[in-house]
C-alpha cells in the first residue's frame, strides 16, 4: 500500500506516474471508508485527488501558500501533509477539523469556511511575499461554485491588473463558467504548456526588458499576439480580467496538471489553471448523486445508504411550512444562496419553481434582490444559514431596514452546528439581528412553534421578520405555549430562549429534586422584548438566572439584564453564554457541557445564585 508510505512530500516526488495513479485509488478508498465512519464532505474531495496530489509535487506547502476556497475539498490535502493518522478523528472534539486551520499544521495557509475569498487572501499574500522580498508561490483554489460569488471577481479584478506572481486554480466540476473548449482552443492549451513555447516567451521578455523601449515592444507585440488568438477563438472572462490562462486540462491527469503547474510557476504573472473534474469521482453513489455526498452524515460505504435520523428536522418542517403559506398567498417566493436541499426547500422548488430563486453562494445578492421584490408587494422568504447571513449584514440594513420592506428571513442552523466548527455555529446572530431597528426575531423551541412563527411572519407581520432555529430536531419540549411563562417557581427567575429550554427543564427538574422552585420564563421573541414578563418574574423571586446558546458580545442576557436594573428592581443575578472565544468543532453536547449550557451547568448556575450571600 502506497498511501501508507507517505510521510513527507519527498516521499510523493519519489513516485512513477503508475504509482500516481495506484496512490490516487487509494486516497479515494480510505476517503470512503473514513467518512463513512465521521460523516463530513466526500464529493468534493473525492473529485480533487490527483489536483492536490499535482499540487504537492510542484508546491512545498510548509512554504508556498495554498489558499482553499472552499475549505471543505482540504481532506486529501491533509492525508499527504502528515494528518493521514489523525483521520479518525476527523471533525471531533480535539480531532483535526474538515477545513483548514493554520493552528493545526503549517501546511494550512488560512482557515476556509464561507467562499469566494480566496483569491483576495492570495493576493495580499503575494503582495506581502513582494513587499518583504521574499521567494515563495502564491495559490488560490477555487471549487464548488466559489464563482458564483461576488467577491471572487473583487479578487480576480484587482489581483489581474496587480501583475502579482501569482496562481489560481479553478476546479471546474460542472459550473457554467466554461470557457471556449473548441479544437483549436485545445491546441493552443497545449501549445502554451509546452516547454519551449515557454522558454521562447521568457526569454523575449527578458531581452526586451534590457533593451531602451524594450517594455513598450513587449507591451506591442503582446497585444498583438492576443488580439490574433481572440480572433481566432474569443476570450476567455479570466484573460479580460488579466490573467494568462491555461486550459481546460483534464482534472484527473496528474501529469497534465503536474505540467500546468510549473508553467505557470515559470510565468511569473496572475495566470488561471481551468481544470475540469468530476465531483464524486470514484465513488458510484457520489458519482450518481454528488449533492447527497457534498456533507454527509454516517454511511455504508458498500451501498452509500445514509443512515436517516428518523426524528425529522427544523429544516424539513420549514420547507413544508413555507409551502403551506406559498399555496394561500401567491405572492410568497423563497430564495436561497446554494442550499436549496440543506434549507429544505427541495419540495418549494418543485411545487413552485417560478417562485423559486437559487442565487448561488451570493448572500448579499440575495438580500438586496429581496429588497427588490418586497419593494414591489412581494413576500419573499430568504432561507439562509445564520453564519452564512452574516455576509450579508450591510444589506440588512441598508436594503431592508431602511425601508422597513417585508422580507422574511429563515436563519438556518442557529445556535451550534458541532462538527463543522467555528466557521459555522450560528452564534453571532442574536446580537446583530436585534440591534436592527424594525426587525422582529422569533425563536421558536420547537417544530409546533417554528410553524406558528413563521406562518405569523409571513402571512401577518409587516417590515423584516427573522425567525431562527437550529440544526437537527427537536427536543422533549413539544408544547405550542401562548404564554412566556413554562413552569411557576418562587426561588429564581431562569430565562431562555429556543431549544434551550430542553436543557433548562431538565436542570429545573434537578433543582426541584433539591427543593428549590425555579421559575421559567421562555422567550418566543428576541425583538422587540418582552421585558415587562422578564421584570414582574425577578421582582417576585429576586434571582435572575439567564442562559443563551450565543456569544457573549451583544446577548440578549445583557439588554434584560440593563432593562431590568432601571427600572430600580434589587436582585441577584448571574447569565452564561458561550463566551468571548469562537467556539471549535466537536459534538453539539459535547460543546454545551463544556460551555455549562447542558442540563448539569444550567442546575449548578441556579444553585449558585440561589445560595449566593449578597
């Protein structure tokens, strides 16, 4: 077995073209095999091998930097920079995570979560390699529809007219960005890569340069030489924005790339390698459905079959719901940023496929286009996860709130998501979702709840609405309560919001067991708040105990907290979130008990206050 004799890249550049391939067999098996066991993202990966197999034959990754956009293809990446053993831990607590993290290996040039950005990193990386005076290449990877962001072409804009050495890989695995892929498309492709073609250019450009007017020469004949090759063939969108292009190469040859590669390293200029590649590849269930292999949960890897929760999720009931909404009012649309199965609006998009919009990884564009249509007496309802709304901030505002438009907002996976860690718990949104003026934010604790909330948010409110809920099902807590208050108590005043109250009644349940008498108030909003129910509970029992899934900056803890002290009320009080730190991947329990968010910590708070001497 070739794969477990790989230790360091030397050990790679050591390999005949026929172990390439037997290598690149094996990758994809244990690939298969080991996410079967930690679920995580398999299609993508397994459609990058022999590119990050030719990556690491050309590029010393512990120096040159490899910029992943989007960070979950980085598996094969790790296999061969010394984390092949660590597989089992992929994605778990203390284990390595699913995308790149430059505190988990020097190979690992920036952490990648949300898309598009790579190549702006990869630029202020050249220019900083420019900057210092220092030797080393600069590679962005770009796959999985990172184009279809707006901020990729922010990049790719500045960074073509830079001149910066640097190189963009564009892992083309069916995106309609395809550039003209003719016959003689292909032969100039492979003219371009070859050596001489290559040491004849750089050494017209090194004697023009030492010539008086050598540079306008080379500018001339430059021009000339690529209004010739236009004429003949078009253009390409990467060469207009500046670019030397070279492709489209097979994806799954590594010698064709390997060769790519240095050509484009001996160019010394921004310059595009199109590779075409099969998403899945390898693997016949990925291969026939690479959408049900992008992020994947636990599987057979004889058969692919998933293994189902079986306990439904908030996503599943929100599609159904909006369905629900979309068959009374013909005016409701719903519009995702390229999660249209992971948002559940699979079914949305078949009853109704001319209300529904997929924009692609371009949340902005998908809140501004919003705008539009509830500007217009639409009700649009973007399905969006809460780390991925966060891109989309300066549209919430300016777009929406200023104009006070009824756009709903379904924020996805809010609160912790596990394993794909600190790049996607949905955290920040209870702090900058609320100090919206106008907005309206529902959390619902259940799928009863999520129902009622979001039919009263698209069908009665007026202005943005969000309603927020979490990744999975819900919990033992299944009532559709009219009132704030859940349980009565006297000893202290526990307030939550969300799913969070399965915990808090489980921890309640303890107190009881201790004689003390909690009392738990749920919020069903988080704006506007219901601080007069919060205030009247803590002026009976004097103890305020409050507990969010979310970061500490801008909780909703500190706004009652504030509210209830002016109005004069004398009470003890203590609150716990998930702290000032960005919280890492592991397990959504696991993550709670070590917050003291689980049932256990919540008891031991409210203990803690109850006997508190003030």
């Amino acid at each position: 077995m070739i794969l477990s004799t790989i230790h360091s890249r030397d050990d790679l550049l050591r390999l005949t073209a026929a172990q390439d391939a037997q290598l690149c067999r094996e990758i994809r098996s244990f690939l298969v095999s080991h996410v079967a066991q930690t679920g995580g993202h398999l299609a993508s990966n397994l459609g990058i091998v022999e590119t990050t197999l030719a990556i690491h034959k050309v590029f010393d990754t512990s120096r040159d930097r490899l910029v992943f956009d989007v960070g979950h293809q980085c598996y094969v990446h790790k296999m061969l920079t010394g984390r092949l053993e660590q597989f089992d831990t992929l994605r778990k607590l203390g284990g390595i995570a699913g995308f790149p993290k430059p505190c988990e290996s020097v190979h690992d040039a920036f952490i990648a979560g949300h898309a598009s950005n790579a190549v702006s990193v990869a630029l202020g990386m050249a220019r900083a390699r420019t900057l210092e005076n220092k030797d080393y290449n600069v590679i962005a990877l770009l796959g999985d529809g990172a184009l279809t962001g707006g901020l990729a072409y922010e990049g790719l804009n500045n960074a073509g007219c830079s001149r910066e050495p640097m190189i963009v890989i564009l892992n083309d695995n069916g995106m309609s960005i395809t550039p003209n892929v003719g016959a003689i498309a292909r032969y100039l492709s492979r003219a371009r890569l070859r050596s001489r073609y290559i040491d004849l250019k750089l050494r017209y450009r090194n004697i023009t340069a030492k010539i008086p007017g050598g540079h306008a020469i080379y500018n001339f004949t430059h021009r000339l030489k690529a209004k010739l090759r236009r004429s003949l063939i078009g253009t390409t969108i990467f060469e207009n924005l500046g670019f030397t292009y070279l492709g489209p190469i097979d994806g799954h040859n590594t010698g064709d790339i390997v060769a790519a590669l240095k050509t484009a390293v001996r160019l010394r200029e921004p310059v595009l390698v199109h590779l075409i590649t099969q998403k899945g590849k390898g693997y016949a269930p990925a291969e026939r459905a690479p959408q049900d292999f992008h992020g994947v949960g636990r599987f057979d890897p004889e058969t692919g079959f998933v293994s189902a929760s079986g306990d439904g999720s908030f996503s599943g009931e929100f599609g159904r719901a909006l369905e629900q909404c979309a068959k009374e009012d013909a005016r409701v649309c719903a519009i995702t940023a390229a999660m249209q199965q992971g948002t559940g609006l699979s079914g949305f998009a078949r009853m109704f496929p001319e209300r529904f919009f997929d924009v692609g990884i371009a949340e902005g564009h998908a809140v501004s286009m919003a705008a539009g249509l509830a500007k217009q007496g639409l009700v649009p309802v973007v399905a969006v996860y809460s780390t991925f709304l966060q891109r989309a901030y300066d549209m919430l505002l300016h777009d929406i709130a200023l104009l006070h438009l009824h756009v709903v907002f379904a924020v996805d996976r809010a609160g912790l998501v596990g394993d794909d860690g600190e790049t996607h718990h949905g955290v920040f949104d209870p702090g900058f979702l609320t100090q919206i003026p106008g907005m309206r934010v529902y959390a619902p604790a259940n799928f009863a709840e999520l129902r009622q909330m979001l039919r009263e948010a698209i069908l009665t409110c007026k202005g943005p609405v969000a309603v927020r809920y979490p990744r999975g099902g819900e919990g033992t807590y299944t009532a559709c309560a009219s009132s704030p208050f859940i349980e009565n108590g006297s000893d202290c005043t526990v307030v939550t919001y969300g799913t969070t109250i399965n915990e808090v009644l489980a921890a309640a349940e303890h107190c009881r067991a201790d004689g003390i008498r909690p009392e738990l108030v749920k919020l069903p909003m988080l704006a506007p708040l219901d601080l007069e129910t919060v205030a009247a509970s803590v002026q009976k029992t004097g103890r305020l105990v409050i507990v969010e899934e979310c970061a500490e900056q801008a909780c909703i803890a500190q706004r009652l907290i504030a509210g209830i002290t002016e109005r004069g009320l004398r009470f003890t009080c203590s609150h716990r979130t998930l702290g000032k730190r960005f919280v890492a991947h592991g397990s959504v329990s696991e993550l709670r008990a070590m917050a003291g968010l689980d049932a256990d910590g919540i008891y031991k708070l409210i203990m803690e206050v109850v006997h508190h001497e003030a």
